[in-house]
C-alpha cells in the first residue's frame, strides 16, 4: 500500500524483453532495497528482483495491458514511492498500485503558479469513480479531483509536485497511469 505522495523520482537505466515479458531497470537512488519489496513506479506496485547500483522489476503481462509501463525507455524519469508502514502519516489518500487503465492528458494550462491538468478516461465504466474533490492517483501522485466532465476529469498541480514528479515535462496527448480511490470503487460495488 502507497500513499501518493512522491518524495523521489529516477532514470530507467535500462528496457529488456525477457521471453513472454517486459522488465526495467532504474537507478537505485532509495538506498538499501530488499529482493521482493514493492516500490511504486509512476504509481504500478513493483516487485524488486534485482538490488544493487540498479534495481529492476518485471512486469506480467496484465499490468502491460492496463498500464504506460511499456510504453518506458531508458532515460525516462519515473515517479517511486515506497510502500508504506503502518507507523506512516497518510498524507495522501489509499493507494493500491493496481492500475485501472491509462488515460491521456487532453490539455495542460498555466494558472497562476500551478499547472491545470485536464485528463480523459478512456471508458466510461470509471468516472463513477470520480467526484469532485474526490482522490485519484495520477503516475502514482495522490490528487484531488477539481472537476468531472462525461469522460474527463481536472486536477491543479502546485509547484513542488510538478518540480518533485514526472508531470513536469508531460504533455497533451501523453498517456498517463490512474489509479481510482479504492474507497470509491467500495461505496459502487453492487
């Protein structure tokens, strides 16, 4: 379980196609990293399989299907987060890293200091997922929900996000993870 909140991003440092799969490796910038520990990468629970200067994750075929993950190459900056200890402020919202699907950046407008991010569901079975001031994960980042259309939805992005994340330099047409609030996904369960 993650939070959302980013504190560190890195460089995939390499792409490989083992037979059947897909799998990455990035620079290890978080320090000391058990075998088999989850990291958020832009916001898909990883499972680490190889530790050292690099680490590296694998990816079933699933998560390629719901996910950007395939769509990485070396040199691309990755949003990672940690998993979270029970002893841990949840300054975000509940975070699975289970991908729902990925949508597309349609717009990015400047307002004020922030950037305003207008992002389109790809089907419509999600936005019941979507209220306004509502959590949605984002590449992984916990984000409040400022407005819902019939296929899209609004978020605002203050500077240390944009500066601290991999939002920086996305752009309209960008595909981009999203996770919708667990919570959300509970209360329209039938």
């Amino acid at each position: 379980m993650f939070t959302g909140i980013i504190k560190k991003t890195s460089k995939v440092q390499d792409v490989k196609f083992p037979k059947g799969g897909f799998s990455i490796d990035i620079l290890n910038n978080l320090g000391k990293i058990k075998l088999g520990e989850s990291i958020s990468i832009n916001g898909v629970c990883s499972t680490v399989k190889k530790t050292g200067k690099n680490i590296s994750f694998e990816y079933m075929p699933e998560t390629l299907k719901l996910s950007n993950v395939s769509l990485l190459k070396k040199g691309d900056i990755v949003n990672i987060e940690q998993s979270m200890r029970m002893s841990d402020r949840l300054d975000g919202h509940i975070v699975l890293g289970h991908i729902d699907t990925c949508g597309k950046i349609i717009s990015i407008k400047k307002e004020g200091n922030s950037k305003v991010f207008e992002i389109k569901v790809p089907t419509r079975n999600f936005m019941k997922f979507l209220v306004y001031k509502g959590s949605v994960a984002v590449e992984g980042i916990s984000l409040t929900v400022v407005k819902v259309t019939h296929d899209s939805f609004v978020v605002k992005i203050i500077p240390h996000t944009l500066e601290h994340t991999n939002l920086k330099p996305k752009k309209a047409g960008d595909a981009v993870n999203l996770e919708f609030d667990i919570l959300a996904k509970y209360a329209n369960k039938k």
